[in-house]
C-alpha cells in the first residue's frame, strides 16, 4: 500500500523542522552590531607602487566602497565613522616565473599588495593594520598591456574580498 505524503503533511513537517533549527546564518558575511556601529568612513587608497598602473588607485578604492555599500547598512561618511579604513598600494611589481628551455620566463606573475589600517571606533580592540597581497600568473607570449586590466580586476576582488572579511565579517 502507498501513502501519499499530503501538502499539509509536507508543510506541517518543514514548519517543524524550521523552527527547531536555531542556527543563525547571515547570507553577506558581516557580524556587525548594527546598534552600536552605523557608519563607515573608507579613505581614497593611494598608490605609492615604484610601478604605478593609473587607473589602479581609484577603481581599488571604489570597489573597497561598493563591497561595505552592497553587503552592509552602514552609511558611507567622508570621515569619523564607527568604523574607518584607509591604507595605499605599495606593491605592484611583475616577477618573471617558470624558466622555459630557451631560458625566458614562460610565465609572469603580477602582485599587488595593499597596506590597510582598519580602526573600530566602538571596539578599538579590534583596531589593526595589515598588509593583503594576491598575485595572478599570465603567460610571458601575452604582454602585460594586453592582460593587465583583467588581471588588475579579479587581484582587486581578491583583495578587497580578503580586507572586508578581515574588517567586518571577524574571519
């Protein structure tokens, strides 16, 4: 004999085992105390690289903004937030790597490095300052005219992923 399972048998059951689960889950990664933290001042990123690539400091510095104004309710202020992040990039250098048999470098990796200075202004505690770094390979056949702005982009998510986990998601 089959049973058929009902819909509000089906229902009765998810209800039950919704409610008896008292993990608590936050989808965008941040564990911030909306009460007492409200604000966010973040600092352009300077570029102070020996090797500057122009559009770096201003796309790293608003991709740094849009992560906390998408994935946070913290209002965005020019200076004196809750919480305060500034810093510069002082490393974007090319490395040859892989020695090919004709003795030049089959591969290349670009690195940028990012020194932050986060304060919690609520929980000086949590106050540091670090230095993130990510680094992508490409191959020495392409110039790095023709990969650097896709390579500049997915190093900046990298980055900025690591420094907003470092900052509010307490990882």
């Amino acid at each position: 004999m089959k049973k058929n399972i009902t819909p509000i048998t089906l229902f009765i059951f998810s209800y039950l085992l919704a409610i008896s689960c008292s993990v608590s889950y936050k989808f965008n990664g941040a564990s911030i105390d909306y009460s007492k933290v409200k604000t966010v001042a973040i600092a352009d990123f300077q570029n102070y690289a020996t090797l500057v690539y122009p559009p770096l400091a201003e796309y790293f510095s608003e991709q740094v903004r849009d992560i906390f104004s998408k994935q946070t309710r913290l209002t965005q202020v020019r200076r004196d937030g809750d919480l305060s992040l500034e810093g510069e990039i002082v490393e974007y250098s090319l490395q040859p790597l892989s020695i090919g048999a004709d003795a030049l470098a089959a591969e290349t990796r670009l690195t940028i490095t990012v020194r932050v200075r986060f304060a919690n202004n609520v929980n000086p505690s949590e106050d540091f300052e670090h230095s993130f770094s990510a680094t992508r390979n490409f191959p020495s056949t392409s110039t790095l005219n023709d990969v650097q702005d896709q390579l500049m982009q997915e190093i900046t998510e990298e980055l900025v992923d690591n420094i907003y986990n470092a900052t509010v998601a307490n990882w």
